[in-house]
C-alpha cells in the first residue's frame, strides 16, 4: 500500500499555513481576495483529504476480505485434520 503520510503532513502544512495567518494578520484584516483564495485552498485540501481516505478504505476493505478468505482456508484445513484424526 502506498505511504501517504507526505500527503498527510503537506495539508497539515497548509491549514495550519492559513491558520497562523488568520490569527497573526486578524481575520478581520485580511482582504476578500484573500480570504476566498483561503476558503479554496481549504476546500481542495478537505477534497484530497476524502479522496485519500475513500482510497485507504477501500484498500482496508480488500485486505480484510484477503485475511479472511485465507484465515477460513486454513480453518478448513485444521478441521479436515482433526477429522483425520479422528477417523484413524
């Protein structure tokens, strides 16, 4: 599975960017321009965010279903055993 954690620690860069921004200039002394160019940036991050996390999950999905199938194999195996076991 692909490490993501680069992705992960950019957007933390990038929010708290804009967070220290908001509270070292003032929200209220920050130009529209910028505050929507802000309000973008945040809104592209929540979207990578989501994405990323949709993609994990579905991965996360596949794998579980992976353990399981050879988890119920080697069940299968151990009891066909011990019927062997038993019948000798």
């Amino acid at each position: 599975m692909p490490d993501n954690s680069g992705y992960f620690e950019s957007f933390h860069e990038m929010t708290d960017a804009i967070r220290v921004r908001l509270v070292d200039d003032g929200i209220k002394e920050i130009d529209d321009i910028d505050l929507a160019t802000m309000f973008v940036q945040c809104q592209s991050i929540f979207k990578n965010v989501e994405a990323l996390s949709n993609q994990v999950m579905t991965e996360a999905a596949a794998i579980i279903e992976s353990v399981r199938a050879v988890g119920k194999a080697i069940d299968d195996e151990v009891k066909r055993r011990e019927q062997l076991e038993l019948n000798r």
